[in-house]
C-alpha cells in the first residue's frame, strides 16, 4: 500500500517536530516542504532527513495531506495561496485534507481550500514546541485538542493517535475560549512566577532562596490542585477573608509594580469568589 504523501507548508519549531513524528511511521511520506524563507525548509529537511525544500507554491506537487504549521495569523492567507496554485482537475481521486495547529482559529481559517473540495480540520497538541527534541518525546501521551469536518476528522485521528497523542473534541464555536483557558493554565502561571520572582528579588531574598521558594511552592500547588481541585487547594489572605492584608498588600504591591498591583487586587477578588462559592463567577 502506498503512503500518504504529506506536504509540510511552515518549517518552524511545530513543523519539524511533526516531521520528525511523521518520518517515524510506515503510513505517511514527507513529500515537499515550503517555508517563507527557503533556507529554513532546506535546513528542516536537512535536520529530520526526508522532504524536499521548495521555493514556492508553484514548485509543491499534490499531496494527500497538507500541514499548515505556520503562524496563526498566516493560515488564512496561505490557504488562499494553495487555492490558488491548486485546481479541482489537478487532485488525486481522494480529496486531501488540510490540517492546522492553531489553538485559537478553528478548521474553517483555511475557508478557500473548500472550493477545492479539500476537508479541513485543526489539530492543537496541548504541549510546548519551544524545544522541538523535548516535544517530540513529549507528543507521545500528549493531549491534542481535534476538531473540524468529518471526513477530515476521520482522517487525522487516527494519524495523532500513530504519533502517540491522545485526541479530545473541540467546540469549533467557542474554540476562542478554548484556547485562552490554556493560556491561563500555562503562559499566565509562568508570568505570575516572574513576578513573583521579581518581588522576592525587591524585598531582598537571595536568588538561591528565592528559586527554591518558587520550585517549592510551585509544585506543591501542582500536586494540591491534581489532588483536591482549585477551591480546596486554595489558601492566602483572600481565601481567609482578610480584607486589611488584601488591601494593605495591594497597594504596597501597586507602589513597587502598578500592573502587578492591579493583577493582585483582581486576583484577590476571585480567589474570594472561588473560596466563596466553588467557582470565579463566570
């Protein structure tokens, strides 16, 4: 049985690690790879040894699944691109599936491609590809937020889960929010220890202390919040209802850092909520 050829439009850190994933299995080839500077696809090709670099759209041969792991704000404009290059004559009998990694747009971003008859669908691992060595070890057991058409869902699922992720629906419609819970799960967490940080370094905590306090607590809210849910984990001033601290607190914070104070202050509020009630007040 032949291989699905798959064509690879973004050589960035996403791109080479699904790459990397893909030369891996005996079901999918990587065919061309484009990228808006050339020398980047010829260095991905080079790096995972598969693919052939291309200049630009005319040089892509069709394909059986296209990956668009460009920028967000791109994908619109490369569908468009494709659509363009492409015509329904020039397909293979089965229409191909275009697929992109966005957590925020929805499959329908590629909205041109449909008058190609391909079926679209996103695919959204829920991991960090700041390292593409690290995420490709971590892809596997991975959790990948999945929606789109159904015969592209169809399509892709079954090619996640040969990459060693583990799929899960996503509402098309609210894929927004969606996406914006994992920013306050992740990129968030990781500004609040910045400034945490930041603080200890003003109040004269040596740096040794101070990334010991932060791996300290850090991990055992982890464990807290796996354990017991956020309301049952949650403690500090506002959980107790110590409005002096709170605002005392608030305004030291505000003279030293004004969007930190603001952030404490609106924090404060909802951790009261959350203690209060089992949720923020959403």
């Amino acid at each position: 049985m032949p291989k699905a050829r798959v064509n690879v439009i973004g050589a960035g850190q996403v791109g080479r690690t699904l790459m990397h994933l893909l030369k891996e299995t005996s079901e999918y080839s990587i065919q061309d790879v484009l990228s808006s500077q050339f020398r980047t696809a010829q260095e991905a090709t080079q790096l995972v040894g598969a693919g052939r670099a291309v200049q630009d759209y005319a040089q892509l041969k069709p394909a059986d699944l296209w990956l668009l792991t460009v920028p967000d704000t791109q994908i619109s404009s490369v569908a468009q691109k494709l659509s363009e290059t492409f015509d329904v004559d020039a397909l293979s009998e089965n229409s191909p599936v275009a697929v992109h990694c966005s957590g925020f747009f929805p499959a329908d971003e590629m909205a041109p491609l449909k008058k190609l008859h391909w079926h679209l669908a996103s695919m959204h691992p829920v991991l960090s590809f700041a390292d593409p060595v690290a995420a490709q070890q971590q892809f596997k057991g991975a959790l990948c937020g999945l929606e789109g058409d159904e015969d592209a869902v169809i399509t892709v699922r079954p090619l996640i889960e040969r990459l060693g992720a583990d799929c899960f629906p996503i509402n098309s419609d609210t894929k927004s929010l969606y996406h914006a819970a994992a920013v306050f799960s992740n990129n968030f967490t990781v500004v609040l220890q910045a400034i945490a940080n930041e603080a200890w370094a003003q109040a004269g905590v040596p740096a040794e202390i101070a990334r010991h306090l932060n791996k300290t607590l850090l991990q055992g809210t982890v464990e807290n919040v796996i354990a017991e849910g956020p309301r049952n984990s949650l403690t500090g001033p506002a959980a107790r209802g110590d409005t002096f601290v709170v605002t005392k607190q608030g305004e030291d914070v505000s003279k030293w850092h004004p969007a930190a104070g603001q952030i404490y202050l609106a924090m404060s509020e909802l951790a009261k909520e959350l203690k209060a009630s089992g949720t923020t007040g959403s």
